[in-house]
C-alpha cells in the first residue's frame, strides 16, 4: 500500500517535470514528426517572455509560432529550414543557442580564451617563483645559541 | 654592459603596462556597462531582422465594407506601417500621436489589426479616430509574424522600394516621433 502511494507521487512529480506549454490540439498526428517539432520548439526563443522556449511559453505569440513550426515540419521542411523560417523573420536572436560564426565567435571563445590566459599567467608566475627561490641561510653559531636560549626561556 | 641596462630597462617598462592591464580593462568594462545601463534603453527591444530588406508580402481583408490591404498599395512611396490592436492599452495611448502623425504628413499611414476581431478593430476605431489611410485584419497574426512582429504596438517605414527601413517596437511617443521616426521619414523622403 505504501509503495503504491509512493509510486503514484513519483509518477506524479515525473508528468509535472515533463510537463510544457503544448496543447493537445497543437499536436501533430505523426509522432515522429511531432517529436521533432518538440525538439525543435525547445531551441526557439519565445520573444515575448524572452528566456523561455516556445516549448514552454504560455504567451500567444509561442502558441502561433509552435502552430507555426508545426505547420512547416508537416508540409516538409527539414529541420534546419524550419528554423531559418523564423530566424529570417526574427533574427539569430530567436535561437536560444547562437550559432557558432564570426560575429559570435567571442561569445563561444572568449571565456576558455581567457581561462588560456590566466593558465599561462599562473604559469609563468609559478615558474619564476621557483627559479628566484633561494635556499634560506643557515643560522650562524651565534644564531643557533641564541634560538636554544629563547626557547628555554619559553619552558 | 650598455645592452644589458637597456633591456632591463624595458623590461620594466614592460612590466609597469603590464601593472595598468587591470585598470584598463577596468575602463573597458565601465564603458561597457555605461552604455547597456543608459537611461531610456530597454534591454528586452530587440533590432527587425528585416531590416534594409523587402517588405513581407501580404494581403489582407478589410474592415467591413471597407477596402483591404496589401503589399501593392506599399510600392512606388515611403509608408507608415503600424500594427495595432483594440485589446492592446499602450495603442491606446500612441493613439493621438498617430491621429497627428496622419494629419501633418504626406506620407501614407497603414493599418495593420494583429489579432482582433474585425467588429472590435472598426469599434476602436470609431471611437478614438481613424489616422489610417486603410487597414488590413491580421486574425491569424501571421502577417505579424512575417513582419517578426513580437508585441503590438509595433511601427515599421518602408521606403519606396518597398524596403523596410526602420522598426519601432512599443507605443510611440512624442520623443520618439521627432527624433526617431521623423528624421529617418525625411532619409527616405517622406
């Protein structure tokens, strides 16, 4: 009985996880082609509520465009045709992967470029260090009886 | 001797621009957030993909009795157009200026109802005024998709050519008329 309960919750937590903005009658027939629609609407930005996918939006405007994309996937453009569909309208923006090319290259490579940089800068800092280190001098007679005299004075 | 002080020299030059890298990139980055935390910019309006390019076709039907509106009635002139809707407040509110807007230039002002009901675009436009010189229903808001419409109100110029060459997204206002609109009306002559 218990394992039932518990099982039932785990269904339940597990259909709210998959849960998304997509209506039953937005859905294509084709599970196939569907699956892709899904795939697809999830990299898509809805740009009314603009860090969440259409996949997820509940605005009007994810509606129209998830129909939308549907809409092309059936009547059969490829994946990457469907997208440039809507980029061509709404920009790269709409992607909520950018592309990797020129103009974003510094997004995709500045950050290991500068983990690169400070590498080398710890590096060479290191490597400095240890060739200007120097053996400390050992204590002079004197020294050491000294040091032997504070210390008993310590005890 | 002598080379060996020049090169220490200038290896401590070096490095004291090494010591300003920090406060440089420091500059570099005031600059940066100066310039995206400007007063009067909105971070979420987005640049018209379709910028310098052709104008979406279209063609839409009217209000009832009236004529309505396609791409054809764009060509051989500058144009206005402006998406709009009766359920949209901030239309609402750029609604006089557009009425004044109509009233001082030459340039023809279109129309374009996103998402409305035929009855609820004519009864908005009883009530508050008509400044366009015709209107076409956009139910479906797939013509607003086509022009990469993301919320309404949304103002685009078109050129002669049939190109669009300005976008405003949200109400306009009367800064933005005079500063924005109205110089890049006059680029294209309007």
């Amino acid at each position: 009985m218990r394992h039932r309960a518990t099982l039932t919750a785990l269904l339940l937590l597990a259909s709210v996880a998959a849960a998304s903005a997509v209506e039953p009658r937005e859905r294509l027939a084709d599970p196939a082609l569907e699956s892709r629609a899904r795939a697809l609407s999830k990299e898509l930005r809805c740009l009314v509520c603009q860090n969440e996918s259409i996949d997820d939006s509940n605005a009007d405007l994810a509606h129209d465009l998830r129909v939308l994309l549907r809409e092309r996937i059936a009547g059969g453009d490829s994946d990457a045709q469907a997208l440039q569909y809507l980029v061509s309208r709404y920009g790269e923006f709409v992607l909520l992967q950018p592309p990797v090319a020129p103009a974003t290259y510094a997004l995709w490579f500045g950050p290991p470029a500068v983990l690169a940089l400070g590498a080398v800068g710890a590096l060479l800092y290191l490597r400095r260090r240890r060739a200007t280190a120097v053996e400390p001098e050992p204590l002079t007679e004197a020294e050491r009886r000294r040091l032997a005299r504070l210390l008993k004075d310590e005890a | 001797m002598c080379f060996g002080a020049l090169a220490v020299g200038r290896r401590n030059h070096m490095r004291r621009l090494l010591y300003l890298l920090p406060v440089a990139l420091f500059v570099v980055l005031i600059a940066y957030f100066a310039a995206a935390l400007r007063p009067g910019r909105d971070p979420s309006t987005l640049p018209s993909a379709l910028i310098d390019k052709p104008a979406p076709d279209f063609d839409l039907a009217g209000l009832a009795g009236m004529p309505g509106l396609s791409r054809a009635a764009l060509d051989g002139h500058p144009a206005i157009v402006n998406f709009f809707a009766s359920w949209c407040v901030p239309c609402r509110a750029e609604h006089p200026l557009l009425m004044r807007l109509a009233e001082q230039e030459h340039v023809p002002l279109f129309g374009i109802a996103y998402k409305d009901k035929p009855e609820d675009a004519a009864g908005f436009l009883v009530r508050l005024g008509d400044p366009y010189h015709r209107v076409g229903l956009d139910q479906s808001g797939r013509v607003g998709i086509d022009f990469g419409v993301y919320g309404v109100p949304e103002t685009y110029l078109i050129d002669s050519a049939g190109h669009i060459r300005y976008r405003h997204v949200g109400p306009l206002d009367r800064d933005s008329i005079e500063r924005e609109l109205l110089p890049r009306l006059k680029e294209i002559g309007g």
